[in-house]
C-alpha cells in the first residue's frame, strides 16, 4: 500500500512538472494572435473610415448654373408669360459618393422687357423668382467629381415671386405670391457641354389677389408659377 502511495506521488509530481514546463515554454505570441488581429482590423478599419471621411469632405462644396427661363404666372385673371435669366446657386453639404449629394440652394430668376412703339405707351413686362430648396442630386454634375452623362435632381422648398405686367390699354398685373414648391430636372452633355433642363411648380399659397364679389371662379384664386429654365454648368 505504501509503495501504491508513493508511486501514485511521483506520478502526480512528474504531471505536475510536465504541465509547468509546457506553460513555462509556450510561446506568448499564440496568446497575442487573437489580439493582434484584432489591433489590426482596428488600425485598418479606422484608416478606411478616415479614407471615406476625407474623399466626402472633398467632394463638398458649391456649384453653379447659368439660367435662361420661361416663367408663366397662372393667375386668376390669365396667364401671363415672361422671359429671364438666372442662376443657380447651390452648396453639396452632404457628398457619401461622387454621384451622390445633398444641396441647398437658391436658383434665382428674374426678367424685364419693355416693348414701346410710336404711337402707344410702353408695355411692361418684369418677374423675380426667389427660392429656396433641399435638393437631391444623382449622376452628372451632383459633385464637381461627378464626371457622367446623364443626371438627374429632384427638389422641393419655398418660393416667393413678384409679377408685374402693364400695357397700353390699361391691363395691370402686380401679383406677390409665395408658398411651397417643387423642381426636378435633367443634367446631360450636349457635345460635351454640361447642360441640362429644370422645372419648378409653386402653389402660392400667400398672395395678394383680391377676390371679385361679382365673380364666380371656377378653379383657385391662388396663383400659380410654373418655371421652364435651360441650364448650363460654369463650374
């Protein structure tokens, strides 16, 4: 029995060595694999995030159109078509990719004409058109590294805009109308030129047309904008 005991010792004292040389000897980089690996993907995935980070901020910034536009003010008492220039101004604050933007902006619109004759008074003809809008931007042109064929962009914000119209026979229009609209529009080249068609349509909302006792109006008294603009890119 003391023999059993002591071989039994020996056995358990030799295991013991055995397992305390192995610990000892067992190099520490298989218990720094994990972790390094982990270390790894970090550094990696932080370089790639600051990558993406920076390529988006570059990609933010403002771009402008040149604005030729037809702008027809659908009033109660007509429609009333009018001619002008414009631009559009607009700040890409929001850039994940170089086809992809988020923009504000401002197009602006505004036209004069006066037609005179010898033997009458001038008729006058002026418009503004002053928005604002949040705009999503897709393809051509939505950055200034967006370098595609087509595009497109749909809008949407608030509008003010004064009409004023007065010819010989005494016809006048002074209409003040605001309220929300809308825009979408195409961007493309044309031969290579950056070109591109917008339309808007306002709902006004707010205005100074005074209603007629007299009069039965079958539609809304609210005025009505309706822009056509061919744009051309300069930047």
């Amino acid at each position: 029995m003391k023999k059993y005991l002591v071989a039994l010792f020996l056995f358990q004292f030799a295991l013991c060595g055995f397992c305390q040389y192995d610990f000892d000897n067992t190099d520490d980089s298989d218990y720094n694999d994990d972790s390094d690996f982990v270390d790894d993907f970090e550094i990696t995935y932080d370089s790639s995030y600051s990558d993406q980070l920076n390529q988006a901020n570059e990609l933010k910034g403002y771009a402008f159109e040149i604005l030729g536009t037809s702008s027809f003010n659908i009033h109660p008492d007509g429609i009333f078509p009018f001619v002008g220039l414009g631009l559009n101004v607009r700040y890409n604050y929001y850039t994940p990719t170089n086809f992809v933007s988020l923009s504000i902006g401002s197009p602006l619109n505004i036209g004069l004409q006066i037609y005179s004759t010898s033997f009458s008074e001038p008729e006058t003809w002026y418009f503004n058109d002053i928005p604002l809008e949040l705009c999503l931007n897709l393809g051509a042109r939505a950055t200034k590294d967006a370098d595609y064929l087509f595009g497109a962009f749909f809008g949407g914000g608030f509008n003010y805009n004064y009409s004023y119209m007065k010819n010989p026979v005494g016809n006048e229009l002074s209409a003040h109308t605001a309220g929300p609209h809308i825009s979408f529009g195409i961007r493309y080249k044309y031969w290579g030129r950056p070109v591109g068609v917008r339309v808007s349509y306002m709902w006004g909302v707010l205005n100074n047309f005074k209603e007629d006792p007299f009069i039965i109006y079958e539609n809304s008294t609210a005025p009505k904008i309706l822009n056509l603009s061919f744009s051309y890119s300069v930047n």
